[in-house]
C-alpha cells in the first residue's frame, strides 16, 4: 500500500486526501466484485493518489461506478468534477440540496475565493471542474444502490450542513459520515481513545437537526464510523455523548459571546484546550496549534454565521 493509504477491512481503503497537511483529510474506497466507489474526493491532487491506490488493487478509473461527496464543502468534494472527467463511467451521488453546487460550481468557487483568495483557493483545492447534469443522481433520503454485491444507503444528515447526507454500508456495518460524527484526529488520541469534537462550520451550523441526525445515525447501531477527518472510529457509542455535549456547549459559548465588546475565538480555543486537558492529552500549545488552528478558525465563523441568523 502507500504511504498515504490504508487498507481497513471489508474492502475498504483509506486514502489521505493530501490537502493542507498530512491527516487532515481522507476519502474512502470501497471495492466489490472489482467495482469501486469513492466516497468524498479531497481536492485535484486527490485524483492522482486514488488512481494509484486503484492500481495497487489491479484497477483503474474505468472499474469505479460512484463518486460520492458526503457533502460539497470543498475539503469532500474539491475533486469531484475532476475525479468524475477521469473516471468515465462513474456516476455523482449527491444530495438534492449540493447536486446544483457540482453541476455549477460557480457559487461554491466564489465563496471560497473570498476566504482563500484566487491563489489561495488554486494552491490548497486545485482547479474546480463542473459535473455533466446527464451524471448526477439526486439521492434523497433512504436512497438505496449497489456497488457489486454490497447494498450502500443514503441517509439524509442536517446540523453540519443542510446538504449532508452520510452513507450506511451494510457490509461493514459502518457509516461514512463526512463531518455529522465530529473530528477525531490521530495526534490527539489518549490512551487509546478519541478526542472529538463537531466542526461548526459555516454557513448551515443548526444544533437541533445536528442531535437529530447523530441520533438517527445511531439507530442503526453502528459498529464503526469512517470519518473524513481522520480515519476509523471504532465503538461509536463511547463518543456519542460527549460530541452531543459539545454542540451544546460551543452554541452556549457562542451565545455567551453575542455582544460587540466580547470576542469568541479566544473564548473557543480556551474552551477545546480545557477539554483536550481532561481527555489527557500532553502536546505542547505549538503542536496543538499546528494540528487545530484552522479547525478552530472555521468552529468560531460558523458559530458567528449562526448567531448572525438567529
């Protein structure tokens, strides 16, 4: 395998994705019977990584019959038009609220030119290619399809974003949960255990139907989630409460902080800091900064974006 992937049971592959840092992001392939799927992309340099993993397995782009963005925040689906110029028999599946976004992604490229900047954007996602309408498949919720011989479903998941869906794999028992069950980065585990925490992003931050969805995920009594950022969570239940608890508590913050004179981004990282110290995590504020900063700006603007609507 190389260096950037790993291969987990049930046929399934993961692939960093290459953006920004090195676990900051993965997608997943999923193989049967010699047909394949992506699930999230990463960006355009993605492509090149899941051609190889595809080769190490005696395929190619010819044998992969789904690109499945969970969602279309461009870290999950930069790559999508590229990935599915290259593999010309795929199909996109897509939630109904996101599929306008890859048919023309003028709107997605515009927004993140104003956070990135055009150079900014080209660096870190890459060229951001449109998908051909006639390839797309609008999954609603409880959308069921077959990659070989293993049923995928689609289950419709608001609270991150209101164009989420997370994909259930029979197989495995296991979701594909983009960014509905949190962030659990390796360089945080303690003792064998996960730090997670819900990635507020802008612009769809929505408590409610964020509970909602994890609570419906768990429903299905999964065995394991495949996070995008980063990787497989075994034992989901053992984290259910505390990402539940932390939705709560950066909602509470946020509201705390709705005053001209207060500022949140401290109040944020004092807050994750505090709750990284009691899972007993021992890296240094530098390494923490390096592994959480942007996480942390993208948590404070998507609780200001929320306040903004209420």
């Amino acid at each position: 395998m190389k260096t950037y992937s790993k291969l987990l049971d049930h046929n399934i592959i993961q692939i960093d994705t290459g953006y920004l840092r090195p676990g900051l992001a993965a997608c997943y392939l999923i193989i049967d019977n010699n047909r394949a799927a992506v699930i999230d992309t990463g960006v355009e340099q993605t492509c090149d990584r899941v051609q190889a993993v595809l080769a190490d397995q005696g395929l190619t782009f010819n044998n992969v019959d789904f690109i499945i963005p969970t969602h279309v925040h461009l870290d999950h689906a930069g790559g999508a038009g590229k990935l599915m110029q290259l593999c010309r028999n795929a199909q996109l599946v897509i939630h109904p609220f996101g599929s306008r976004h890859m048919i023309d992604p003028a709107r997605l490229i515009a927004g993140a030119e104003a956070v990135y900047g055009k150079q900014g954007l080209r660096d870190s996602v890459g060229e951001i290619i449109p998908v051909d309408e006639n390839r797309v498949i609008e999954a609603d919720d409880m959308y069921r399809f077959r990659l070989g011989e293993r049923e995928l479903l689609v289950l419709d998941t608001p609270g991150h974003a209101r164009h989420h869906f997370c994909v259930w794999d029979e197989q495995s028992r296991g979701f594909f949960t983009g960014d509905t069950f949190g962030i659990a980065y390796p360089e945080l585990d303690c003792d064998g255990h996960s730090f997670i925490f819900p990635p507020t992003t802008p612009v769809q931050f929505d408590p409610p139907a964020w509970h909602a969805s994890i609570d419906r995920m768990m429903a299905w009594h999964p065995e394991r989630m495949y996070l995008t950022h980063f990787g497989q969570l075994d034992e989901p239940v053992i984290y259910l409460n505390t990402l539940h608890r932390m939705i709560d508590d950066l909602a509470a913050l946020a509201l705390e902080h709705d005053a001209p004179e207060l500022v949140l981004a401290p109040a944020v990282k004092q807050y994750i800091y505090q709750e990284l110290k009691k899972h007993g995590c021992q890296l240094d504020n530098d390494r923490l900064a390096e592994v959480l900063d942007l996480d942390l700006d993208i948590i404070v603007q998507g609780l200001e974006v929320w306040l903004e609507r209420r």
